[in-house]
C-alpha cells in the first residue's frame, strides 16, 4: 500500500507489481494520473511523463494511457 502519491513512490509500486507479478506484459496500461501522463494532444492521445517512458523502456514493455473521459460520465 502506497502511504503518498508521488512519483518515485508511484514507480516503485509499479516495479513491484510486475515483480509480484513474475514479469511485464507486452503493454501496460494505466490512467492518466499526472505522475505518469503530463498531458494530451488535440486529438486526445496520452504524453507521458519522461520518466515513464524510460521506466518502460527499460521494462521492455510499451506504455498506454486510459482514454480521456469527463468526469461526470465515468460513473
């Protein structure tokens, strides 16, 4: 259980998953928490975090964003 929300933090619980896990898949999705996605483009694709796209660099997997949705029509 993560006790903060930050960035390294967030990463070292991501590691530890796949650990968990016994590996990475070929993708690994996530929302769009801005400790991983900084922002979109007009057509509302994900831009990640630099450090995201390292870690998964470094994974060997390709990272994905969830698709924007408005927060009134996510329940």
């Amino acid at each position: 259980m993560a006790t903060d929300h930050t960035q390294p933090t967030s990463f070292e619980r991501l590691v530890r998953c796949i650990d968990d896990l016994g590996g990475a898949t070929h993708e690994i999705l996530t929302d769009r928490d801005a400790v991983f996605v900084t922002g979109q483009t007009r057509d509302s694709k994900a831009i990640f975090a630099p450090e995201r796209v390292d870690a998964c660099r470094l994974l060997g997997v390709v990272p994905r964003a969830c698709r924007a949705f408005r927060a009134k029509t996510k329940c």
